[in-house]
C-alpha cells in the first residue's frame, strides 16, 4: 500500500435494514481491491466522535463476504443526528480531528434521509475547515423515501416480507372466516401493521399480494390518506358481506384528518420524531366496537426489516452495487453525492448506478404519489404496481445449518487510539 | 370403483397451520389410489352439520398435489365444538345423518385436543347409533400439545419461523443498541409475542437461535413458569449490563402467580378459552417504566402460523405421512384412533407413523417438561434443545412468481344435497 494512500472511514447509520451489511460488503470489497483500508465506525457515527474505529481490513475476506446475507448493522448502528455548525461546533471539529489522525481521506455514510443532511454538513464543515474529505453517501432506508434514487435498499427486501407474510396470512383468514350465520366465534378480520412513517410504500408493498380481485389485503390504510373512519367502516363491512373476511394492512403512520398519529407510543427518537406503533389493535378493536367482528392483529416491527431469509434479491444485488459505487466514485474524485439507482425500465426492469449531488437531496422526503394509490385511498393503482414488482424479484436466502440461518459475526478489531482526549456527549 | 365402496369425510378443525394442507394432500393422494372418494367439510364440522360437502374428486390432481405448498385450510376450518351427547344429541344424530345420506363409511378429522375429543365422542355415538363409521384422527396443532405424538404438524414450521424470526432480529437490536453512556435513545430491548395459550413450545424454539451464550433470545418467558416481575427485571437489568440488549421472548399464555393471564383481549372463543394477545407490548412498557430503556415489540400472530415461505421440511413431510397413514389405518378397519409420529432416534433423527386410542387422547394436553426450561426459568435445557432441532430440520420453499409464493386456490365443486332439511344452530 503506498504511503501517501488516504483511509476510508465508513458508518452505518440510522434503523438497520436486511440489505444495509450488502452495501457494507460492496464498498469494502472494492476498497480492497485499490489497497484502501476501512475503518467503519462502531455504532455508527459516534465511532468516529468516540474515536471508536473498527479496523476492516483485519476481518477475513471471507467474513467480509458473509455481510452479504446477514441482517442487521454488522459495525452497529446508532440514531444520533450532529446538531447544526452553530449549535455544537465542537462535534464537527473532534470529527475532522479523528479523521486527521486515522489519515481518512473519504467518509461514507450508508443511511437515510437524516444521514445524508448529515454527510452534506460534514462535507461543507471539512471545506471551510481546510480538510480535504470525500464525502459520499450511501441510501439505505426501508422506508424508501429518499428522493432521485428508484429505490432505496432495505425496502425491496420488506416489500418482499409483507407482501409475503400477507398473502400467507390470508390463506389463514380465508380459512377461520366461517359464515356467521353458522359461528359467531369465527375470526373475519386481520389487521397487519407495517412500518413507514410518513410515507406508504411499504403498507403499498402489501397490495402486491391482490392479483385477483378479493385477493387479500382488501383494505391498505396509508399515512398519506388521512384517515376517514365512516368511510373506512363501510369498506370493512361490504368486504366481509362481499368476501366473507376483512385483511387490512396499515401503516404505523395513519394519521387522521387533523394530522395526528392514530397510534403513540409516546417516546421521542433523536431525530425528534415520535416513535409510533400499535396502530393495528386500535384499528382491531374499532372495527370490534363499531362492528362487531372477531380479528387478530400483528405487528412484525423490527421482524419485517430483518427477515433476511425472505430478502428481495435484486435488492441485495442494488445494495452491493451502491456500496461498490461509492468507493468508484470517491476515487473519481467526486465529493458531496450519494449513490442512486436509475431505473431504465419496468419490465425486463433494468437498471444503472449513478450519483446525485447531497444538496439536493437533504432533507428532500418522497411520498407516494396520489396516483399510485387507488381513488377510494384503500389500495394501490396499477401504475403503483408496476413501480413494485421489480423491486421484490427473486429469493436469496442465506444458508442453513441445523434449520436454521448462519449469520457471520465479525470480530470487529478495533483500531488503536492515537488521540489523547476522549469525547463527551452533551446531554 | 365399486359400488359398495363408503366414500370418506375429511374436515379441518381449529386453528389452521403452514402443514395442515399436508395431511390433507397425503390422505386425498391416498385415497385416490384406493379408489375412495374425499368429501371435505366445508368449513370443518360445519360442512358435515350443514350437509355443506365439497366434492375433492372434482379438483385436478395437479391442485391436490399443491395443497403441500399452501399454508391455511384449503377446504375452511372452524371453532365449532360439538356439546355433549345429553346436552345437544340433536348435532350427533344429523352428522350421522349427513354421513349415511353421502354413504361416508371413513370420519378423518385434522386438528387439535379439541377435535380429538369430538372425533372420540362421534365414534361413540354412531356405535350407539348402529351406523358403522371408521373414526380416525389426524394430529395438528401448532401448539403441539398433543400427547403420544412426538410433535403435532404445524409445530415445526412455527417453531422454526420464530427462531428464525428471532435471530434475525437479533442482529438488527445488537446493531441498535450502541452504550446508554453516549446515545440514550438506542433501543435496548425487543420483546417478541409468540402463540401458545398453555404450553410453552412455540417460546421454546426461539431458544434454537442461542448457539452461543449471549446470543439472542437472551430470556423466555413460558406459560409453565409463573411471571415473577422482580426476578425478571433484575435478569433483564444484568442482560443489558452484560450485552448491551436484551431479547424477550413472550408466550401470550403467560401467567401471572394466580395463573391470571397478563393480556386478555377480552373475546372468548367457542371452546370456552380466552383469546389472548398483546402481552409484548405489555411487558415492553413494564420494562421501560421500571428500568428506563427503549423497546420495540412484535407480535406475529396468525403470521407465525401461515408462514409457509420458511416452514420445517420435516414438519411438512410428517404432516403428510400422518394423513397418509390415516388412510391406510383405515382401510385395515382402525377405529377411534390418531395417527401419531414415533420417534426413533434424536441424532440422526429417525420416526415411524403409528397410531393410538383416542380415548387415551382425548383433553391430555402435553405441557413443557420442567427439565427442558432451565432452573431459573427464562431459557431452556439441552435436553430441550435436543428435542426441537430436528423439527426444524430442512427447507421446503413454495414456488415463487413475480418475487412471491404461490398458492393454490382449489374449486371447492360443492356436493349435490340430499336431505331436505337443513341445519340450524342453537344460538
């Protein structure tokens, strides 16, 4: 390696996805091809304050390989947002400084939409500083809501878990939902809840599962359709009039027409956003109250980003891609973007890697479009459809031993400290 | 087919699974080659009672060999129990009814304790009744409480959903939950729902996922062992010492030291138990009142029992001999009997099919040996461990198209009605 070659320093960030330790793997493999060390931040972006440094390069090529079917966020994750230059300079500063002693030369940020507003002060900290550093992001977020990219990765492989787990799901319904007039104790409505906050694509995910017209879910409530609970009451009870039984999905972000979260688990993330979830019962037992219908409900939570056993392969394969793309364009020199997918077309889908300049995505969050939900507000349109179905092709499931998934867990060699001071977080 | 052969009367009872269109496929395959004719109930019991009969010689032997790859029950299931003979011998004489009108000489019937109990009580009354009728009982029930069998059909596939399941989400909480010292609003704790009214099996599997101490799920709560808040609390305090996270797993028949149960939704179902369902959130927040740390939650309910995608090889191969044998037992002229999987031998496992009286079976429910739940209570032995892992041996993907299983959705050419009369329920 020659004396004079930069570092990399690289970060997961945010809620970890299925697909997010494929970028990992991507940007690392490359790296090693051009003789670049990583060193990836544990638990994030506070590895790099903590001056907490993961030496990549220690870890076998072949545990590097493994990332590819591991979930989770194989350095840590953490949920932890620099406050603006103005407010805590001194964050910015002890970033710059770890980097000056570790020799990095490219940061890569592998996160969503706060990460990257992020990566876009770090990058204009470091100019005004005088430090030179590349800074690139890498999207990751299943609640693909970043803009430019044509998906972000995470999301194909929950797409794929809750379209999934529906169509299974209805299968059961279907089967419970005897005619009332025969069993009162008959089950006739099930209600999955799925992540998403402000943005539906993953509660549209679910609508992938209808092929046929009465195909389960029958109802997809969105947090981009304020809720209507009359007209929403009417649609459950002609579908049990009309299918014997009610499979609704709902997002965790259903908001009603004043703009409230139906559901609040009543704690505030770092980002300061509400940390939702336990919409589904409340939407159980209003249709219980008012209609009088038996139900089940679930809530995959976490189990829905994770489920690496049933992850989109075209989604692992793009999460690798922008990983890999993102060490190519560091070394091309260009500063201040994020890696995206381009879709070129629907059907054969076909797709290319590009980048985006970070001024342009910060803070930028793309919802569904109204034309990919259907008029009524409770299913998706053709046109949401087509966007879809690329994105959950083909499995690639990890491999067994003993029935069940072998995941790799990295050794994670810590890099020895060269700074004298440590770091302490303002409370 | 010769004229005098008895047609045979298959119906699906209680909860449906990811194998119980296993059992039927191997009885209908059988069948079939005997000759003999396969009238399911349509919606179990009720079928028979409402002399509502589907006709399975009608469906194209290509659907029936499908039903291995397809979770619910093809046919419809119910929670119909039957009363006693004193209390409503009105529902026993019309069953006979039904059967004589259809010329059914084979009673199959596939599902739990319950059903069991029903099978034993209708090969009574049609002794009584002087109509010959060969009574045979099909194990399934994901609770897999069921005596004599080695496992029930059903177990398998839910068992290793869940230890997969928490595995998976076990590599996203390790990746969340950076030191409390830098980040408080990391997560520190899951805390994930599984089935299980009053035997602790389905919690048990999760334990699968611990290869090595600390991994997770680091506790499990049984419905066998009595909710001790202190003991836990401490256990959960000294886990996130230890291992920056604690897993929870929580069977929604946990019970507190008066055997009440901790969640109740309130709805009581046909056999008199009470639906259970949202003890994770319930523990979740007892976890962060007490001791502060962020959760997340899941509950998978019917999602752990339809999983298909990620069921057991071998749960499915066993649920199909076991329909298969039933014929077969049948045609020797068994009565009053379930078909049962005897275990051979733990490593490599080795089974046979073979049968037991029903009296001996019916309302026995198999509950966790103490020796399999380790002495302090939250985890389970090796001897328990020993006993699951080949359950969850080998898998059996369905078939996938445009990124998702498909299932098959059989005709259901319905019977032509005999009798003149219908069936009312006592409300």
């Amino acid at each position: 390696m020659a004396a004079n070659k930069k570092n990399a320093f690289y970060a997961q960030s945010g809620g970890v996805t299925a697909a997010i330790n494929s970028s990992a793997c991507g940007l690392i493999e490359a790296a090693r091809k051009h003789g670049i060390k990583v060193y990836a931040g544990r638990n994030g972006i506070i590895g790099a304050l903590t001056e907490d440094l993961i030496d990549t390069s220690k870890e076998p090529i072949k545990n590097i390989a493994k990332l590819r079917h591991t979930p989770g966020g194989a350095f840590g994750s953490c949920r932890y947002k620099l406050k603006s230059l103005e407010q805590n300079r001194v964050e910015y500063e002890r970033l710059i400084e770890v980097f000056a002693a570790h020799n990095i030369g490219y940061f890569f940020y592998n996160g969503g939409g706060d990460s990257h507003d992020t990566i876009h002060k770090i990058s204009q900290v470091s100019e005004t500083m005088g430090y030179p550093l590349v800074c690139i992001g890498i999207p990751k977020t299943i609640d693909n809501d970043l803009p430019f990219t044509d998906t972000c990765p995470g999301f194909g492989s929950v797409a794929k878990y809750i379209a999934t787990s529906i169509r299974e799901v209805g299968c059961d319904l279907i089967s419970m939902a005897a005619p009332s007039s025969t069993v009162k104790s008959s089950t006739k409505i099930f209600v999955l809840e799925t992540m998403g906050r402000n943005a539906g694509w993953i509660a549209a995910a679910a609508g992938l599962a209808t092929e046929e017209a009465g195909d389960p879910p029958h109802i997809i409530l969105f947090p981009e359709i304020p809720f209507d609970e009359e007209k929403f009451l009417i649609k459950v009870e002609n579908c049990v009039n009309n299918h014997g039984c009610c499979a609704v999905v709902v997002s965790e972000g259903l908001q009603n027409i004043d703009g409230q979260f139906l559901s609040d688990v009543g704690c505030i993330d770092a980002f300061g956003h509400v940390q939702l979830g336990g919409v589904a019962p409340i939407i159980a037992k209003l249709i219980k109250h008012k209609l009088g219908y038996k139900y089940h409900w679930a809530v995959s939570d976490y189990l829905q980003r994770s489920a690496r056993h049933i992850a989109s392969k075209i989604d692992l394969k793009q999460a690798y891609a922008l990983g890999e793309a993102a060490l190519k364009y560091a070394l091309q020199g260009k500063n201040n973007i994020m890696t995206i997918i381009m879709r070129q077309s629907d059907k054969p889908y076909r797709w290319t890697i590009g980048w985006v300049d970070l001024t342009d995505v910060a803070n930028v969050e793309k919802k569904m479009p109204r034309d990919f939900i259907t008029a009524d507000g409770f299913h998706i349109t053709n046109k949401c459809r087509k966007y879809l179905i690329p994105l959950i092709q083909g499995e690639d499931p990890p491999p067994f031993k003993n029935g069940l998934p072998q995941f790799v867990k990295l050794k994670n060699v810590p890099v020895r400290k060269k700074l004298k001071e440590g770091f302490t977080f303002r409370k």
